[in-house]
C-alpha cells in the first residue's frame, strides 16, 4: 500500500503571520476533516519552518518540509541551508527539482542527483519533481524526457534507498497557470514513471513509491486527478496559500 500524501509548496509567499494563521487553519480543519492515512506535507519558506513545526505540535497527520536544500553539508556558502541544518530541526522532507529551481536557478540532473544523496544521508525524504515544458510535450518527447530526469538524478541509488523517494510530476505548462494535466494525461505519464522504476528496480518495489501530480490541482479536479490509479497525492501549489481549499484539495484523496 502506497502512502497517500499531499503537499503544499508554498514557494516565496506569507509573511510570519499569515503563515501562522494558514498553518492553524489547515491544521484545525485537517484534526477534523481528514482521513488518518493521508499525510500533510506543508513546504514553507525556510524562515516559518520551526514557528510552523510548532503549531502543528503533536498533530501527526501533517509534517513540515523545505522547498530545497543545498549540495553542500556545511562551509562556506552564504544564503544556502544544509541538509544537516534541516535534519536538526527535525524536518522530515524536502522538495528537490523543482522546475522553478531548474529554470531559474540552473538546477539540472548531476547536481540535483548530489542534493537527493546529501538529503537522504540525513534522513530527510526527497520530494523529486520531474516534469516537461509545453515545446517538449508539443514534440511529443515528454516522456522520454521525463524518464531522462528520474534516471539521471534516481537511478544511481540502490534499491533500498529508492523506497525512500517520493517522486512528483508536475507537467512545467502547468504549474501556476491554471491549465491542468488531464486525468488521462497525469495517469499516462505516471505509470511510465512507475514502469521505468520497475525496469530497473522491480515491480514491487515500483509499486511501493509514492508518485505525485503538481500543476495547478484545485479543488474542482483534485478528486479526479487523485483517482487514477498511479497519482498517490499531490503538490499544490496556489491552492496550497488557501486553508479552505487546500483541505478540500487533501479530502479528494
Ligand atoms: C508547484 O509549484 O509545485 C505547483 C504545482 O504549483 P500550482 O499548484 O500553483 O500549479
């Protein structure tokens, strides 16, 4: 069984307050609304990562994770935060990959392969984003580029680890635009993902990682997207800055 998650990446939004007052909404609404197997994932900037944490308290069903982290574990490296620094704080995931770090901060495979083995060395659990842009879909090579991007960042770990990665697909001409990956689209896409997993690793342990649809999830097509049968949950983004709305997305699953 395959966990359920949903996450919410909040990117560069909130001030201290608000996301205060996001974090106690969706925290309250989730102790009464939401199924116990689903897991709340809440990527908050770097700064509300502990006031976050400590709303959340005891509450189990949600946890806090990063947005990123850096390659290197320590030195000198200004604005960057380790992996170890995370670890510290007791935060149980990361996104890696995203396309935003990709396309304005020059992430690709080899480094972000370092940022996902520098991640697990100290327990936090990778969030993987993979996903193309419209010309490479328009090309119809999406998905041989998106199993370029498992492999050249994934594949180099041994089947053990793999388990440990939870791995979103976000289509790039989704994400914050409103226009959303079909169902048939998100459900195509991963489960080749899932067979280029199975190829290398075996088809349990395929069938034991978690994959994620991102790209403009609402509450409208959340409960057809989290229906197929490969989309395990989702990374949110917009709808993630909106308590009300991101519950209702995470009650869909
Ligand atoms: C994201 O940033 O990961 C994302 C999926 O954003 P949005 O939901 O706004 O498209």
């Amino acid at each position: 069984m395959r966990a359920k998650i949903v996450a919410g990446n909040w990117k560069m939004n909130k001030t201290l307050e608000e996301a205060n007052t996001l974090t106690s909404e969706i925290s309250g609404m989730v102790a009464d609304e939401v199924r116990g197997d689903v897991k709340v994932v809440l990527c908050a900037p770097f700064p509300y990562l502990l006031p976050v944490k400590k709303l959340i308290g005891d509450q189990t069903r949600i946890v806090v994770g990063a947005q990123n982290c850096s390659e290197h574990e320590a030195g000198a490296y200004t604005g960057e935060v380790s992996a170890p620094m995370l670890a510290s704080m007791h935060i149980p995931y990361v996104i890696l990959g995203h396309s935003e770090r990709r396309q304005y901060f020059g992430e690709g495979g080899a480094l972000l392969a370092k940022k996902v083995d520098v991640a697990l060395k100290h327990n936090l659990t990778p969030i993987y984003c993979c996903g193309e842009p419209l010309e490479v879909r328009e090309r119809n090579e999406h998905e041989a580029l998106v199993k370029k991007q498992v492999e050249e960042s994934l594949f180099h770990l041994d089947a053990e680890t793999i388990k440990k990665i939870v791995i979103a697909y976000e289509p790039v001409w989704a994400i914050g635009t409103g226009k959303t990956a079909s169902a048939q689209q998100a459900q195509d896409m991963h489960a080749v993902i899932r067979k280029h997993l199975a190829g290398k690793y075996g088809q349990a342990i395929a069938d034991s990682i978690s994959i994620l649809y991102g790209g403009s999830v609402n509450a409208a097509n959340a409960k057809e997207l989290f229906a197929c049968a490969d989309v395990d949950g989702g990374l949110v983004g917009g709808v993630s800055l909106k308590s009300r709305e991101f519950v209702e997305v995470i009650k869909s699953i």
